[in-house]
C-alpha cells in the first residue's frame, strides 16, 4: 500500500515536472522566435492573404520560408535534445516525447495557419512563384520534420505537415491551369489589337511569365508539381501518359498555355478590319515571341523547330502581307502599263500627261502611306523595324528609278526627288520610336514638306 502510494507520488511529481518544462520550454522557444519580428503571422485567413499588398505578401512568403525552417532545424530542433537530455530517464523515456510536441504543436501551427491561408487565397497568375517556393522549401524541410516528429507523438504534426504541402501543390497547379484558362477567356481577347499594332500587353506577361517559369529556379519544381498532380490522378484513372518525362509534362504544359496565347492573337485579327494594322500587329507580336523565346530556357523547353514553325514562320508570313497591302500599291502605280505604251504612236502630249498623272499620284499616295505610318503605326523592335525599311527601299525605289529612266523626257516641266532621295524620304517612315508617336497622336510635318525640301 505504502510502495504505491509512493509510486503515484512519483509519477505525479514527474507529470508535474514535464508540465513545468514543457511551459517554461514553450515560452523560451516562443521568446527565440519573436526575435525573428514574424508579425506577418498574425494574417492567416484567406480572406486576410487577399486584402495585403502583393509586395507585403511576396515579403511575408519569403520570410515565412526562412523562418519555418529556423523554427523546425534549430529551434524545436534544440527543444527536442533537451527534452530527451532532462526527461529522457524519467519513466523510461515515455514523457519526453509528449512534452515535446506539446512545446511545438502551437509553434508549428502559426507556420501552418499562414501557409494554408496563402494556399487557399485567391489563384492570381503572379503567386505562383511564391507557392514553388513555398513548396520547394517545404521538400527539402520534410525529412527534418519527420525525423524530429517521429513516433506516435508526432503523428498529427507529420499529418499536418503532408497536407500543407498537398494544398500548396494543388494551389499552384491551379494557378497555373487558371492562367492559361484566363489568357483565352480573358476579355481582352475580345478587343482589337492595339491601334497602333504593337504587342499586347497580355502576350508581354505571358511571354516574361513563362520564359522565368521556364528559368532553373522553377523548371524542376513546377515539374515535380505537375508530376505530382498527375499521380494522383492516376490513382484515380490510369494514364496513357505515365511514361512522360517531368521534362516532357512541363513542356505538355507550357505549350498549353502559348497556345491558348495564340488564340488570343487570333481573336484580337478577327476583329480588326484594318488589314495594314492587322498584319503590322501579327507581325509585332509573333516576332516578339520568337525573339523572346529563341535561345532561352523556354525556347529550350518548347523546342526550336517549334518556334521557328509556330512564331517565326507567322511574322514572316504578316511582314509580307504588310508590305503587300501597305507598299506594292506604289509599285502597280509606276508600272509600265499598256496605257502608255499604245499612246506611243506619236501622241506624246497624251503620253506626257499620262507619265505625270502616274507620278503625280504616286507621290500622293506615298504621302498618305507615310504620314500614316510616322501617325498611327508602330513597329518598336529596332530590327525588324530596319528590315521592314530595308526590303520596302528595295521593293519600291528600283522601279521609281526605271520609270523616272524611261519617261524622264516628259518630266521636264518639274523636278522629282532622285532615287536616293526617294530613299531618304521612305526612310523616314520607319524612324526611330520617337518619329513613330507611340501615343497615337500625329507627328508634326508630312511628306509633301519633305518632298519640297529635297528638290
């Protein structure tokens, strides 16, 4: 009777050890940590997550990552040894593992709350980042956690800590699902291309957000996410496509997305009855994607025969359908047509008025065609804004040279700029962004000032 009561007394002394350890370790532990200023904390709710500031949050995510695992890898980390080191003996070690979790469980809940607040937030396009981040940090903390939590005792934690990383890995697959899904529904498919055909907004976010995507910071973990999802969805249903490579998921993936890209071009062509702008537009925005894909890790990913087909190939194609409908038409004007061959038979004066009739209407349409171009249009990559001057020089000033050749014996009442000069003159139409007046707003000074400037 008396061995066991002092058998209950023991124990009871010994609970009420652990209890006093367990509270002053929990306060201690706590008070290291408020060291770190993890004020951001104190938001946990999705609706909370939704109401902070992008650049808040992206820092509270990063901070969030650093200390989780100052928390888990030192902290409790050294919690753990102590309560081994104190309460290791007593009752054959089977108080200091409870004594643990019980110091940890509030500390790993405030990191869990926030992480399963940023989770079930809103899906927008730029949190995506932050969640790989999240995850990945999480991957590499999850040996730690189930080493230091391991046993019975640890169990919840360990359970808690599995779905955390199962919501952040549902979260950014969605984000990135959602992103392909906005950017072909999004309303601004709808609308005309911009009105002086440079490249859309969307299509430079889209480009920039999946070329860093693409980088080495996130290939692998958007790969594992994505492989991932696909697991346990296979769980579910067996897949035709359990033997792609995470390289091959990721590109799958990517190149849903560029698709759903194009089909926001295509819907903005539609809708513009400009033909000129229209392939100035296509022009501008397929070798926007081109050049922004060539040689990048996302060029990589999509494959350079893919780019050069589904890019390159549609801005070459727009470049000649521009130069066709904006500058041929100066061409068909000075052709020798068989007008003014069959007034050869001695009707020079009919020839001579037919000769200047041409020029004279060449040289007005070539001033609306560039006032309208230096006005409204814009092409802002240098390059291909050179290569346009370049190949309309070459498609035009050849034949304003022959006809002046051939019928400058009829000219001679008034003089036209030479062929050089004609070159200048067409030069000026693809100046730099600055003669192009991005704003829309017409540049001061036109051709026919230029045209009476140079003779």
């Amino acid at each position: 009777m008396l061995q066991s009561q002092i058998c209950n007394s023991l124990f009871t002394l010994n609970m009420n050890f652990a209890v006093i350890i367990q509270q002053v370790r929990y306060k201690r532990a706590a008070k290291a940590l408020m060291k770190l200023n993890p004020d951001y904390l104190r938001t946990y709710t999705p609706e909370g997550i939704d109401e902070m500031e992008w650049e808040n949050l992206e820092t509270s995510i990063t901070l969030w990552t650093q200390h989780f695992e100052v928390a888990t890898k030192k902290v409790l980390l050294s919690e753990k040894k102590l309560c081994e080191s104190v309460l290791g003996e007593i009752l054959d070690g089977l108080i200091h593992p409870e004594c643990f979790v019980k110091i940890s469980d509030k500390i790993m809940a405030v990191f869990f709350r926030f992480g399963e607040g940023v989770a079930r937030s809103n899906k927008e396009p730029q949190k995506l980042f932050k969640l790989l981040d999240m995850f990945e940090s999480l991957e590499k903390l999850k040996p730690y956690v189930l080493e230091i939590f391991d046993g019975e005792s640890g169990e919840d934690i360990c359970a808690r800590f599995r779905e955390l990383e199962k919501l952040i890995i549902d979260a950014s697959s969605k984000v990135f699902w959602e992103f392909g899904l906005q950017i072909e529904g999004n309303v601004d498919g709808f609308l005309p291309p911009p009105q002086d055909g440079s490249v859309p907004k969307i299509v430079r976010y889209a480009v920039n957000y999946l070329k860093y995507l693409s980088t080495e910071n996130y290939r692998t973990t958007m790969a594992k996410v994505l492989r991932t999802e696909q697991t346990w969805k296979t769980e579910l249903m067996l897949s035709s496509k359990q033997s792609e490579t995470d390289e091959d998921l990721l590109n799958h993936a990517i190149c849903n997305v560029m698709e759903a890209l194009q089909r926001n071009i295509e819907s903005k062509r539609l809708s513009c009855k400009d033909k000129i702008l229209v392939n100035i537009f296509m022009m501008n925005t397929y070798w926007y994607m081109y050049m922004r894909t060539k040689n990048t890790e996302l060029g990589d990913l999509l494959g350079e025969k893919y780019i050069k087909e589904s890019y390159k190939a549609v801005a070459e194609e727009s470049a000649y359908l521009y130069q066709k409908q904006a500058w041929l038409v100066l061409v068909k004007i000075l052709d020798h047509d068989d007008d003014i061959k069959e007034q050869k038979q001695g009707k020079e004066k009919s020839i001579g008025r037919l000769v200047n009739e041409k020029i004279e209407t060449f040289f007005k349409c070539l001033s609306e065609i560039c006032d309208r171009h230096r006005s409204f249009y814009s092409i802002p990559d240098v390059d291909l804004r050179e290569q346009m001057r370049d190949s309309t020089v070459k498609l035009v000033v050849p034949v304003y040279a022959e006809f002046l050749e051939s019928y400058s014996g009829f000219l001679q009442r008034k003089v036209y700029p030479s062929p050089q000069r004609l070159q200048g003159l067409l030069g000026k139409a693809f100046g730099s962004n600055n003669d192009w007046n991005l704003n829309g707003g017409r540049n001061s000074g036109s051709l026919e000032t230029d045209i009476r400037r140079s003779v």
